[in-house]
C-alpha cells in the first residue's frame, strides 16, 4: 500500500533529513498511529529525533515497535528535552521495554504525558513503571490500560503514588487487579493528594474491593473523575455518597476511559463521561 512504502522510506537518511531537519522548524506534532512501524522504523525515528529540537508530541500508537524500537526511543528521549507527550499504545511492549521506559522516567523531566495502553507490561514491567515514578517529577498523564499488571503491578503502582506529587490522571483500567489491588488503590486515595483522575474500569473488583474504595474516597477531596467499572449505574449513584462528595466528583460506572482535559463544572453523576482528550494523543 503507498501508506506502507512510506513508512519504509522513514529509513532512508534523505527522507529522515528532510523530515527532520528540513521541516523541523514548523513540524511541532508527529503523528504516525498505524503504520505498521517496527524496531527498525522506530530506530530511524529516534535518530531523527535526536538532532530534532522542536517536536514535542509524537504518536506512534498501534504500530509494531515491540521492545527493540521502544529501546531504540527512549535512547534519545534519555538527552532529548523538546518531546513533551508520546504514545505507544498497542506496540507489543513486554518488560524489557518497560524497563527502558522507566530508566528515562527516571532521568527526563520534560516528558509529562505518557500513553502505554495495550502492551504486554506484564505486574514486572508494572514493577519498572512504579519504582521509576519514585523518581520522576514531571509525569503527569498515564495510561497503562490493559497491561496485565495484576494486582502485585497495582500494588507497586498504588505505593509509588503515595509519593509522586505530579501524576494527575492515571488509567489502569483492565489489568486484573482485583479486590487485593483494590485495596492497594484504596490505601493511596487516602494519602495522596495530586490524583485528580483515575480509571479502575474492568478490573473485576468485587464488593470487598468496591468497599473500600468508596471508603476511601469519602475522605479524598481531591479527585475529580472516578472510573470503577462497566456495572450498570445504581438508581440512585448519590445515595450512598456523602453531600460533599457528590458536589465535586464525577462517577463513571460505564465508560471504561476517562476525561483527561477539565470541563470546567461537574457533570450530572449518571450521565457518563465526556469524551477522552489526552493532550495531543490520538488513540
């Protein structure tokens, strides 16, 4: 397909020149979702990258870097400084990629939206996420939407977020986590105090785990958007939530994603959530 011998040309150098160098005085969002990318393209990419000083979102969701491309990437985003957002949902990214991920988390403090959603994280490349968030200060939207991670991955996560200062909006959704990593969830909305959004959509979370979840979030006051699952909305969403809950927060029982832009008001408690913005990521 011509979409296909385009992305070839990424790996020629004079096609890489003038993409990069020729047209990176304009050229500010790079968007390739779907393009069949691999290890290879991403390598090419992360050249041009690096000698690029004014692009600073770049999606490359659903495309097939796997762990080798995403390596490749966070080589040059280890000393790049422009690149702000990136997306690399659905890129067959196991562990070893999330390791490399989080040695950048670690070091880079220009990045502040990072979408990992659908990959192959595994709770071990959760584990390299979470202990890299210990270290990082700048980060403040991530998706992590069905990764796997378990409910030991969420409890790394939910710990790591005891103390990150700077992480806002968190999706999480769809990762087996269960009521013991309810739980965990439970225990950081009681201390932290920087979460404004968090999706625990389709995570099998029972009762127990429902408890204490809405235990914990009568004594948060900082949450804003609230995603549990895909459960039909009760009768009445407010009965069981303290008035002052309910004037400030939004639940969403339905929708598996959350809003990751403010409105600006609340929305009515049972009329789901508005539409997914993730600052210049396309999903």
């Amino acid at each position: 397909s011509s979409r296909r011998r385009h992305t070839r040309s990424l790996c020629d150098l004079e096609f890489r020149r003038v993409l990069f160098r020729s047209v990176g005085c304009v050229l500010r969002v790079l968007e390739l979702p779907s393009c069949g990318l691999n290890g290879v393209d991403a390598g090419c990419l992360a050249v041009g990258l690096a000698r690029n000083s004014v692009v600073h979102a770049v999606n490359l969701n659903d495309n097939d870097l796997g762990d080798s491309g995403v390596r490749s990437l966070m080589a040059t985003l280890m000393r790049n400084t422009t690149v702000a957002t990136i997306g690399l949902r659905g890129n067959h990214v196991g562990p070893p990629g999330a390791h490399s991920i989080a040695a950048v988390l670690r070091r880079n403090s220009s990045l502040t939206g990072l979408d990992l959603g659908f990959n192959l994280l595994g709770c071990v490349g959760g584990k390299f996420i979470a202990d890299s968030l210990l270290h990082n200060h700048s980060l403040v939207s991530l998706d992590m939407h069905g990764n796997g991670i378990r409910s030991e991955g969420a409890a790394a996560l939910a710990r790591a977020l005891c103390s990150n200062r700077t992480v806002r909006h968190l999706d999480v959704g769809a990762n087996f986590c269960g009521d013991d990593g309810a739980a965990e969830w439970a225990a950081m909305l009681e201390q932290n105090t920087s979460l404004t959004r968090l999706s625990l959509a389709d995570n099998a979370i029972g009762e127990p785990g429902g408890a204490a979840l809405l235990h914990a979030l009568r004594s948060n006051t900082n949450l804003r958007y609230f995603g549990i699952g895909a459960a039909p909305a009760p009768a009445s969403p407010t009965a069981a939530l303290p008035l002052s809950m309910s004037a400030q927060m939004q639940l969403c029982f339905a929708l598996p994603m959350l809003p990751l832009e403010d409105t600006g008001s609340s929305a009515s408690l049972s009329s789901g959530c508005p539409s997914v913005a993730s600052g210049g990521l396309s999903r």
